[in-house]
C-alpha cells in the first residue's frame, strides 16, 4: 500500500530535509539539507575514519571509528550562511540500530571532536544531499516487535548514503558516508 506524500522525514531531519519528489518512494526518501535561513551551503562535519572503499576503488568514505573503547559515527552540516550546526546521523541515536537498539552508555559518551570534510580543492564548502532507505511500513512494525508504530516506523531506516557537491569546484562525492544502519 502506498504511503501518502511518501517516506516521512525522521524526526531529527524534519527542519533541513527538503523532499525530492522525483526520487522518493514510499521506502526511500531522499532529498536536499536546506537550512531554515535558505542556505544549501554547509561544512560536513564528521566524528568519524576517512578510509577509502575496501574492494580497490579510491572513492572516500566515512565509517565507523575506535575511541575510548567506544565506536562513534556522527554526522552534522554547519550553515555556511548562519552557522547554525545540524545533526543529520548519529550510529546510537538514528537508523534501525540506532533508534531502536542504542545503547544509553554508548549515547551519553562523550565523542571524539568533528573534523571538517574537505574537497580534493581544499574547499569546505559543499551542498549536501541524502538517500535513505527502508523497508515498508508494515514490515517495519512487524520485525521492530512492537518498537515501531505507525507514528514512528520511518525512525528504523536501513540505510543512510550521504553525497556532497563541492561549492568551489563542484565535484560529486556519491556515497561520502554509505551506511548500513541494520
Ligand atoms: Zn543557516
Ligand atoms: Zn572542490
């Protein structure tokens, strides 16, 4: 059964997201961070490992990294126009693990500091898109036993990929953070 309007927007994306109606689907959403001043230009702020893709391609992508014995993966987007600072992913507060398995301790640790993504240009400026996806609505209520309902079943994506345009010089990042959240 098809959901009206589409794949709702998480809670914690609901002020930035702009939905692209051409490419969302009743289990993908994907759309623009736009700020509430209008800005499409941020810093992409990461706690996080830059490694690069591990079957030979050269692509960057952020993962998962090791601090203080604790994992950490956290994604935010600093308005270039406002500096007001948005958090788009956190591994123990968002996804299907996140939101429905996050641990307290590994929530109220204290994170390693955001590093800023840079463009091969050096320009730390980017447009920001997001892709998520999921499954339906029925099938994430069923397997979240209860957890999810009708009211927060878009909460348990399965996967998040975040992709950047560089302001400067405009080259694409597909996938900067390619992350499976199950
Ligand atoms: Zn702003
Ligand atoms: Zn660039």
């Amino acid at each position: 059964m098809s959901v009206a309007g589409g794949y709702p927007i998480p809670r914690h994306l609901s002020e930035v997201l702009r939905r692209n109606p051409a490419k969302s689907g009743d289990t993908r959403l994907v759309g623009d961070v736009v700020c509430a001043c209008g800005s499409r230009s941020f810093a992409v702020l990461y706690v996080g490992y830059p490694g690069v893709r591990d079957y030979g391609s050269r692509t960057p992508v952020l993962q998962t990294t090791e601090f203080g014995g604790r994992y950490f993966f956290r994604i935010a987007a600093r308005c270039d126009g406002c500096a007001k600072e948005h958090l788009l992913f956190d591994m123990h507060l968002h996804g299907w693990n996140g939101f429905l398995c996050g641990e307290e301790a590994d929530r109220k640790a204290r994170p390693p500091a955001y590093a800023k993504w840079r463009c091969d240009c050096g320009g730390a400026s980017h447009r920001i898109e997001i892709d998520i996806l999921a499954e339906d609505k029925q099938i994430s209520v069923e397997e979240s036993g209860g957890e999810l309902t009708d009211d927060s079943w878009f909460e348990g994506f399965a996967w998040l990929t975040l992709s950047t345009v560089c302001d400067a010089c405009k080259l694409e990042r597909h996938a900067l953070v390619d992350y499976e959240t199950m």
